[in-house]
C-alpha cells in the first residue's frame, strides 16, 4: 500500500489509544458498563445502530454551512418541550408565549405525538428563525436539538435509515455531499491500492479490542449528547467513571475510518 496512505490509516487508529486516557484507573467494570447500556437503551433503542453511531460519526465529521436549504424545505421542525424553554429564555419570552407564537401540536395520522411541538412554518419558506443576512439561524446558540444535529440524528430519520438502510440526513444538504464524496474518495483509493484494506478496516472495528469498544461506546455517547445535550449524557458519563468526554476533534480521525467502512458496506449492500 502506498506509504502516505498506510501513515494516514496508522495514525487514525493511533489516535484511539488517546482516547484510553478518559478511561478510570481499572477501566469501565462490566456490571457497570451493562447498566450504562441499559440507561442508554432507552434514550435510543440498541435497534438504531448502526445508524445512530454512524450518523453520529457523518455528523462530527460534516460542518454545516448554514446554508438555510433544511431550515426553508424541512416543513416538520420538532421542538420539544426543553427546546422550546431553551429558545424562549434566549428570546426574552415566556414558554407559553412562545409556543402560542412560534409553534404549533405535531399532530401525525390526525392523532398528536406526545409533548413535541413544530415550528411554525409556511411550506417551501423558511423557518421564522432563518436569517439571510448573517447567514443562518438567529437562535443558532439555543437552536431546537434537531437542528443542532442537523438531522443526522433526528428520531424520524433514524427511522427512515432503518427502513432503508441507508445513512442518511436531510438530502440537499452541501455540507453532508461534500463530506460522502470525500470519504468515497479516500474508499477508492483505497480499495485501487489493495482490494482488501477497507475489509481489514472493517474487522478492525468489528474487533473485540479495548480500544476499539471504548471508540464505539464514546461514538454514541457522543451522538447522545449532541441530540440530547450535555446535562443528559453527563451523568452517564459519571457513572463509567470517565474523565470527561471527548472532544468532536479527539473522535474524528478513527470517525472518518468507521464512516468509509460503514459507506462502502452501505454501497455494497452487505449487512451492516
Ligand atoms: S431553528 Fe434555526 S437551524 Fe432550525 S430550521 Fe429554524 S433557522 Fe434553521
Ligand atoms: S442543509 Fe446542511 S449545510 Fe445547509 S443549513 Fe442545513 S445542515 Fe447546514
């Protein structure tokens, strides 16, 4: 394999030793690793890999470039309760009164889904708090957890990976076209320099290796707290006994491996 490839794929792997400095001092015991899992599973159900881990890896990966295309053509923008006290607070409003202004019941097959709101939106315009001259959204700091997750990690589209098997986000967005084609370039490449390279990556993170586990386990931990913030993984993260959690950057370099695996099996049409 060419040199400058094999050093790139070395030092990505490298990088997953690191991230054992987050680990207490006799590691994570299985009893409470076990209990974690179970905390975790009712935040979002074991059923959802591996689309939640992978679109949380596609996700710290991408950067949006609040081009506004999601905020004008996604007509269904969730806002739960806590997103809605959020976004509130940040505008100088009551909660009340910022549901009454800016949302409305989402309501599905004539019969209304739990607690969640939606914002208030007119078809093919954008959302109230879309701004053209900044550019982007004028809540960006506050804005609802499905926004800040720019899709990748909404309930509703995990649903639609699961059903298509495919990883997936809102469709026009630039900034998630820019980021598949170049990891299906690194893919190509390396599949031209050795038919087999992106099988051993697979193995590798199919591999029963503390490193690897610990990668998997920060991954949706991760895509945990992007979806449904800091306070709610904070505590897990208590209870492993971890340092603190990773930085998006200290995930990255192993995330970017894991998608190209994840892709290519997606392409393949092999089971994921
Ligand atoms: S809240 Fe902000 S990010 Fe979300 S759709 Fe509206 S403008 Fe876009
Ligand atoms: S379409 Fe993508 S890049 Fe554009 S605002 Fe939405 S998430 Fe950001």
């Amino acid at each position: 394999m060419d040199e400058c490839l094999r050093k790139d794929i070395a030092g990505r792997l490298g990088t997953l030793h690191r991230l054992k400095d987050l680990l207490p001092p006799d590691g994570i015991s299985p009893l409470v690793k076990a209990r974690v899992d179970e905390e975790m599973n009712d935040l979002i159900s074991k059923g959802y890999e591996p689309f939640f881990s992978g679109n949380a890896a596609l996700y710290i990966l991408s950067a949006c470039q609040r081009c506004g295309r999601c905020c004008k053509d996604i007509n269904a923008i969730a806002a739960s309760i806590e997103d809605c006290r959020r976004v509130a607070k940040h505008l100088g409003m009551s909660q009340k009164r910022f549901m009454m202004e800016y949302t409305r019941p989402h309501i599905l097959d004539g019969c209304q889904v739990g607690t969640a709101r939606i914002i208030k939106k007119e078809n093919a315009k954008h959302c109230p708090f879309f701004d053209r001259n900044l550019p982007g959204c004028r809540i960006h700091s506050v804005k609802p957890r499905v926004c800040s997750a720019a899709y990748y990690l909404s309930k509703m589209n995990l649903l639609l990976c699961r059903q298509t098997h495919r990883f997936s986000t809102f469709p026009e967005c630039p900034s998630d076209i820019e980021l598949r084609s170049r990891i299906g370039g690194f893919s190509d490449r390396l599949k031209e320099e050795n038919a087999s390279a992106l099988d051993d990556l697979k193995m590798t993170f199919q591999s029963a290796d503390t490193e690897i586990q610990l990668f998997q386990l920060l991954l949706r931990l991760k895509g945990m707290e992007i979806y449904f913030g800091k306070e709610k993984t904070a505590s897990l993260t208590r209870k492993l006994g971890l340092k603190r959690m990773p930085v998006e950057g200290e995930l990255k370099p192993a995330a970017f491996l894991y998608a190209a695996v994840l892709l290519e099996q997606e392409t393949a049409g092999t089971p994921l």
